[in-house]
C-alpha cells in the first residue's frame, strides 16, 4: 500500500500544486481589493466574497482531482494492469482516497489554515476576532471531500458521458443547497457527513465491479442508486425550470397590498400586481379615509403624497431565519462607525463597542454605558443591539437609551424608563439617508418620539401592543405638528388569529396626543401565483420532495407550494412513470420480487426515480432467436419466450483450441 501511496502522490502533486497557487492567489485577492474600505476588512472571514471563492474552489477542485485519479489510468489501460497487481481492490481504494484527501488537504487546506491564522494574530485586521466566524469557511472545505468522491464516482462509473456518468455530481449540488438552507450547524454537518458515506460506500464497491454496477453487493447498489436519484432530482429541477421559462405567463405573478398614509393624513390601500410575460406591473392606491383625495394608479406621483416616516419591527431579531447559524456566525459583530483614525465595532459577545486603530490594526478599548474603557470587557456593562438604532448614534440597555459620541468616547443617557416597562426597540428616524430628525423609543407600554436631544415630542401608549403587534410605522404630516401612526401585527399573530387582527391607524398631535384611531381590517400576506409553471415543476419533482416543501411552507404563503403540484407528481408517478418502469422489467425478464421493489421506486420518487432507474441499470443488448424469432436479451444461457439455448457461433479458422472429445493430430516433424 505503501507504494501505491507514493504512486498516487507523485503522479497527482502538480495538480495540487496548481490548485494550491489558485486558491492562494484567490485569498491574497480578497485582501488586496481596492475597494476594501477599513471597517470591510474585518469581514476578511465571513465576507461573501470569500465564502464565495473558497465555496466554488473547495467543490470543483475537489471533483476535478477526484476524477483525474480515475481518468488518468483509464488509457492506456492502465486500470487492468492495476487491479492485477497483488494487492485487493479495497487497499487500492484505500491508497487512492488517502493520497487524494492529503493533496486536497495541502492545495485546499494549507492556504485557509494560514488565511484564518494571519487574521487571527493581532495587528493584522483592524476587527473583532471569534472562532465560530470559521465554521462557515470550514465547512464549504469538508463539502470539497463530498466533491472529490463525487468525482471519483463520477471517473469510475461505466457510462455514457452524455447520459448518466455525471449524475454522482448531483449529490454535492444538493449538499452545497443544503448547507445553505439548513438552520443549525449540526444539521449541515449531518448532512455532509451522510452524503460523504452513501458516496464512499458506492466509489467503494465500484471498484469491486469496475465501475459496473451487476457485481455489487447489496448495499453498493442501494447507495450507488440513492446517488443518482439526488442526481436526477438536480437534473429534473434544471430542466423543468428551464421548462418554466418557456411557458408564457398569462396570469398574476404575485400581489402585494399595504395601507400607506398621505402628507394631509389620508390613509391608502395600494395594491401592486405583476402580470403577463413581460411581468407588466400594476399600480392601484385606493383611497380610505380622507377629504378631497381620489384614486392614483401612478406610482411616482402615488410615493410624492405619502408622508415621511420611519418604521420598524420590535421583534425582528426574534425570528427564525432559513439560515440561521450561518448568517448567526458571519454577525458576531456589526460595523457601528468609523473616524479618520479608528473603526468601531459592536460586539454581540460583550455587548459594548469596541475600537480599532486603522494604523496599527490593534485594539483601543471599548465603550459601554458606563463610559469608555481600555479593555472589551469594561466592568460587565453592556448595551442591548436589538433594542439600539440602525445608524450610529444611539445605543441602549433594557431602561436606557443612550447618545453614543464616538470622536469624544462618551455616552450620554437621553430617555431612562422602569423595569417593570423595558425599551423594546429605538429608531434613529433620518430623512433623506443623511438627516437625523428624531428618535422614536419604544417601551412595553408606550411609545415615545423624541428630539435628538432627548426632548419628548410625544408619548401614546402601545396598544394593541407587544408580542401580537410589532410592526410600527410612525408618520410626520403636514403641517408641522401632526403625525400619523400604524400599528401592524406580526404574521405569526396573524396566522394564529387566521387574518382577523386589525391594522391600528392613529392620528396624534405634538400637544394632545391621539385625536384620532379607526382599526382597518388586516390585509392578506402577498401572494404568489406561478399559473401553467407550477404543472411542470409538478410532474418533475418527487411527490415526497413537495409534500415536504408543503408541510414546512408558512400557511401564510401556500400558494408557493400548491397543493396542485403535488396532485401532478402524484399523477406523472401512477400514470407515467409506474408504467413505463413496469415495462422495462417484463421486456428484460425481472424477477417478481425486483420488479414490485422498482415499482414501489417509481411511484414513490417519479420522474427522478425512473431517470435513476434508467441509469443504474445496465440493459442488455437483445438479438433475434434463430428459433422463435423473438428479441431475446444476449446475458441469458437461453431464450426468454421459447426456452431455445444460444447457438454457438460459426467458425471462421482462426479457433486456436479444438472441440471437447477431439482427438488433437500429431504435428509433422521438421
């Protein structure tokens, strides 16, 4: 084993060498960009683009060595003189996949260790270092394993190139979408490491059968089969997507409704509509309330009379999101601001703000609510970012908010409330990107508006209030002095209350408070209609796949997955793909058991299923029966329909051994 080892690394280190200086080259780009601004570099880890390189280099590297270790003995039949050699065909899988793994390693691995290790050190990236922000950039490397058995699959599988040889592939695209996708890191890893051993356990019996798939065992086939329905899903969802654009959209793409207030007080009910192929957009605001106002289907001049507001979402950070420990480990900390001398930082671990030179590239001290202090940690004092703004001026605790002056390295509390009624969220409101006007502050019972001073404009209580309701926009009329305020539910509220919550609209003046509050009726979430499109992603995709996609589905939306579609895939499965499968076993003489096994297949899987049936199958060449003139398959000692055994074939001269039972004729001297 010993020498194959050295055989395998000698013959592959140029390709990894080659990856070794892309991949290098890549990372020392995404340092050296030169519109990397000073607070940027401290996304070296958890920035897109790197993720990106790193993901797209890890998985085609990956794949592209895995299939030359195969490729390269393919000709000039270097594979038979290799599985001739004394050795078994496992130490020879073995030998190949630890010398590839160690030069994926090497190519994949050294430049990211020393990347990660670089910014690690101090004085090298003017920002807050944690050892989650690797697990992205980690795990996209692990994924590169999945590739490089996919590649070995992919080099040894006895197919046509064209047809079904690459669908070893589709398994690393379903891991990499679902890494995406996935909302805990356990999962994503769960994931990988299931799809790393189906494909191990196939590229493993493969080299028992050379890449055939009749002479492997039981669970060589069954892995080797589940590889290429992942692959066939990939395949089916590419094509009917692709389907999809081809079929003319005559009906709505999605509508969309939202009430919006004018600069006199009017309230509008707008609707947007996207309709036909060219996705022609439809603009209707409906008047509600108020004098003098009337029916706009323009919608520049329909945004020149809403009013200017500010709105935010008390519960925002309290939602789950599709991916959650990926978007949690790339936020660790968040750009706050930045002078001509240092970058600041919130740092989520220590709830303060933390700066940086951007000379040295090394830490200044952090600032807290009790003021600044040289260290991060300060005295244990700490902010609350999800109840702080989304600029960088004002940060707050659980009963204070605070004006935060980075030049001065000062905070100066600006709105103090009880314990018993926390702030729940603060909203810097500018105008025009760049204008800071007021400072809306809200608490478990009240909300309040307030100069940038701290003055308070005013005060209503938060009714209907928190947990139901927690989407508020706040409105600023004309003439100076009057405000308008929307209270929305949440769509959680909203589904558990099945639509029956009502959009709280209020006027309020500077001095009086609320003059004024009518509850419209809630608006229904936006709606999205694919039309003819849904019935071809329908009859391409597994019925199970979109009954999972359905039951995960917020019944807020379930026009996304229709209940139409799985009817389709359901039907394409019985009707379709059941028969055809069906056939196909009869004509090549199954036996009564593997025939109800792929039936069962097919019906389950559909039309992925019977592309994978299709695939992992090696159907024999049929020939005429001299007997009964049947097409009969050639791998049978006899005939299928009659029974007639394979007459032997003709003699031509050039037979070097004589007949059982023939006597052999002396040769003649001489």
């Amino acid at each position: 084993m010993k020498t194959l080892l050295l055989k395998e690394l000698r013959e592959n280190v140029k390709v990894a060498a080659l990856g070794l200086v892309i991949y290098t080259l890549l990372l020392l780009g995404q340092y050296s960009r030169p519109d990397q601004s000073p607070r940027d570099l401290g996304r070296l880890l958890t920035d897109g683009d790197f993720l990106t390189s790193t993901t797209w280099f890890c998985g085609l590297f990956g794949a592209v060595l895995g299939w030359l270790q195969i490729h390269n003995e393919r000709r000039p039949d270097l594979w038979a003189f290799l599985c001739h050699r004394p050795i078994t065909r496992t130490t020879i899988f073995l030998a190949k996949a630890i010398a590839g793994l160690c030069l994926y390693v090497l190519a994949a691995g050294l430049p990211l260790l020393g990347y990660i290790v670089w910014a690690r050190l101090p004085g090298h990236v003017a920002a807050p270092f944690e050892w989650l922000m690797v697990r992205p950039a980690a795990t996209w490397f692990l994924a590169g394993s999945v590739c490089y058995f996919a590649g070995m699959l992919t080099g040894l599988r006895q197919a046509r190139w064209y047809a079904s040889r690459g669908l070893g592939l589709g398994v690393a695209v379903i891991v990499f979408v679902a890494l995406i996708e996935t909302t805990a890191f356990w999962q994503g890893l769960a994931i990988l490491f299931l799809a790393a051993a189906i494909l191990i356990t196939a590229v493993w019996c493969g080299f028992g059968s050379d890449g055939y798939c009749e002479g492997q065992p039981v669970w060589g086939k069954a892995a080797l089969t589940g590889i290429l329905l992942a692959g066939s899903v990939v395949v089916a969802t590419a094509v009917g997507r692709f389907l999809t654009n081809l079929v003319p959209r005559r009906d709505t793409f999605y509508t969309k409704s939202f009430y919006a207030m004018s600069q006199t007080g009017a309230v509008f009910r707008a609707t947007v509509k996207v309709v036909g192929p060219a996705e022609k957009m439809r603009f209707v605001a409906e008047p509600l309330l108020g004098a003098g106002i009337s029916l706009v289907t323009n919608r520049t001049e329909f945004y020149t009379q809403c009013a200017k507001g500010t709105k935010f979402d008390v519960d925002h950070d309290d939602r789950p999101h599709p991916s959650a420990w990926m978007l949690a480990d790339g936020s660790l900390f968040s750009a706050w601001h930045y002078t001509a001398d240092e970058v600041w930082y919130y740092w989520d671990r220590y709830g303060r703000l933390v700066g940086y030179d951007r000379t040295t590239r090394r830490c200044v001290g952090s600032l807290g609510p009790k003021g600044f202090a040289r260290n991060v940690e300060g005295s244990g004092d700490r902010f609350n970012l999800r109840t702080g703004g989304t600029h960088h001026r004002i940060l707050s605790t659980a009963t204070t908010a605070f004006l935060v002056d980075i030049e001065q390295r000062t905070t100066t509390p600006i709105f103090t409330t009880s314990e018993d009624d926390p702030i729940l969220a603060v909203q810097e409101v500018v105008f025009n990107n760049r204008d800071w006007e007021y400072t809306a502050v809200v608490t478990r019972k009240s909300i309040h508006l307030l100069t940038r001073e701290g003055k308070q404009v005013w005060e209503t209580p938060y009714e209907p209030g928190y947990p139901d309701y927690v989407l508020i926009d706040v409105y600023f009329l004309e003439p100076p002095g009057q405000y308008g305020l929307m209270i929305t539910p949440s769509v959680q509220a909203k589904e558990r209350a099945k639509g029956k919550l009502p959009v709280r609209m209020s006027w309020l003046a500077g001095d009086q408070g609320i003059v004024r509050s009518v509850d419209l009726p809630d608006l229904p979430a936006v709606r999205f209609d694919s039309g003819e499109s849904k019935l071809v992603m329908g009859a391409v995709m597994p019925p199970p796949l979109l009954a999972m996609m359905r039951l995960s589905t917020r019944d807020s939306a379930p026009e996304e997955f229709p209940q139409t579609m799985l009817l389709i895939s359901g039907a394409v499965a019985l009707l379709v793909c059941l028969p055809i499968g069906w056939w196909l076993g009869r004509r090549y003489r199954f036996s009564l058991a593997a025939q109800v096994g792929w039936a069962m297949f097919h019906l389950i899987c559909g039309v992925p299923g019977l592309l994978a049936f299709l695939s992992v199958q090696e159907w024999p060449a049929r020939e005429a029966c001299p007997n009964c003139k049947k097409l009969r398959v050639v791998d049978h000692a006899q005939c299928e329909h009659c029974g007639a055994p394979f007459a032997p074939p003709e003699k031509t001269g050039t037979e070097v051994f004589a007949p059982l039972g023939a006597k052999a004729e002396p040769q003649a001297a001489g």
